[in-house]
C-alpha cells in the first residue's frame, strides 16, 4: 500500500531542500528552495514521533557526517543513509544506527554498473539484503530513463526498465528512485515512471520527484496499484513549502494502515 516517506536532505552540514538537477561540482550551480535553522534531529524526532518508517537521510556531498549521525542516533535502528556509501563505509553506518545503507555512484565505477562492487557491499553486511537499498536515481532521456551517479550529473550505462531491476532485485531489499529531473522543482511527479515502477517491481520502491500537493500520494497510489510509497520535500510546510502540510502526510499513512 501506498505510504508517505519522509526524507532528510542535507548539504554542507544543514538540512536543505534543492533542485536536484542542479547538484555539481560548481556551488554558483545551486538552486536551494529552503535552507533549514533546525538540526537533523530534529526531523529524526518529528518522525520518530510520528512513526514515519523507512525515511531516508541522504547525504549530497561532503561535510554532512555530523548532521547524518545526529539524525540516526535520534532514531536508531529505523532511519536509512545514503551519500557516498561503498564497501568501505556501510558496515560503519549499520553500526552507527542505520536500519539500511542506500548505494548508487560506487556501483558504476566508470559509469558502468559493476556486479562486483554490489558483492562486495554485500560482503561487508554478511550478505544481509535486507540492509540494502539500491537507489536507481535517474534522468529522461527522450522516451527512456537513464540511471544517474555523482550527484544526478551523470549518464551511466543503465537504463531503466523491468529486465534492469529484476537484475538487481536479489540483491536488496528496496529501491529509491529519485526522478532528478523533477526533483526540487514542485512541478508534478512522472506519473509515466510511477506507473512503469508498480508494473516493474517487486520489492518495495520509493519514488521522489515532484510531489507538490497531498494528492499526489493517492495518485501514486492509483497509477501503481498500490506498489510504490512517495517522498515529497520542498512542497511540504516543514520544509518551507505551501502546498503540502505534514500532518495531512501523516494522516494519510494512517488512514492506509486501516483501511
């Protein structure tokens, strides 16, 4: 069934919301919609307390080790991490309070995907899936959806499609799909990629892009048939935006629990 996942964007240190398409190398780049005064654990706790399950912390560059570990030891054991995480990390982060490590850029060395480097993360979680998210971020590319690493910048090897995710899907337990070019921009969620991802998967996926009103959550819901869970950010109150009000999130969530 359908849920609403939570999300904590942090950059240089802060928690921030950003037009995801404009993440490089280059900080003139940067479009940023909010730039949040509170620290990640305070999110942490605001989901905690409302027991917003599988929300993900993503780390978007460098600087961002401090604000991850206050996030996780708010909520141990519940929050999964993402950002920079490879084999010689994720064992650290599962350690440090993670319920899940996300891994995308070091499973494309060259922009190649590398089932090697997928075996070796494994590895390092005793071959434990269940502590595994694949996140197969990508960006459209005429009438396909192309993975992306390095921050959405760039083009792997990967497209998108059911014969790609059923390739990887022994290997996790759940997929994060960041739409990169709807990202931060309020403007509507793929709703083709939403449908293609309730026909092409089986495990559990998450789709975040574009979510600008709590509609969108039963949209999600009817163009997957109930498969994929959706994360809004900028447009949500907490995080600046107007068209999205946290508690009506929640109160979605709760309402899919009865019904």
């Amino acid at each position: 069934m359908t849920r609403f996942r939570p999300c904590v964007d942090l950059h240089s240190g802060q928690v921030k919301q950003i037009v995801g398409g404009t993440l490089s190398t280059e900080a003139s780049n940067l479009k940023t919609n909010y730039v949040s005064k509170l620290p990640s654990s305070h999110y942490a706790q605001l989901y905690r307390d409302s027991a917003l399950t599988g929300a993900h912390v993503i780390m978007l560059g460098p600087g961002n080790e401090t604000a991850a570990q206050e996030a996780l030891s708010t909520w141990p054991g519940a929050l999964q991490i993402g950002g920079g995480i490879n084999e010689t990390n994720a064992k650290h982060w599962i350690e440090k309070g993670a319920d899940k490590v996300i891994v995308t850029s070091c499973l494309f060395p060259n922009a190649k995907l590398s089932l090697n480097q997928l075996n070796a993360v494994l590895h390092v979680l005793n071959q434990d899936r269940s502590k595994l998210v694949i996140d197969l971020s990508c960006r459209r590319q005429g009438d396909k959806w192309v993975v992306a690493m390095n921050k959405w910048q760039t083009l792997t090897d990967m497209e998108l499609h059911e014969k790609s995710m059923k390739l990887l899907e022994p290997f996790c337990s759940e997929f994060l799909i960041h739409a990169a070019d709807n990202e931060g921009l309020q403007r509507g969620i793929d709703e083709e990629l939403v449908e293609k991802l309730g026909q092409w998967c089986t495990l559990p996926v998450t789709y975040a892009g574009g979510g600008k009103t709590v509609d969108d959550l039963e949209r999600v819901k009817q163009l997957s048939s109930g498969r994929v869970d959706l994360t809004i950010g900028s447009a949500l109150d907490i995080f600046g935006g107007k068209g999205v009000k946290f508690e009506d999130c929640v109160e979605w969530n709760k309402q899919q629990s009865l019904a």
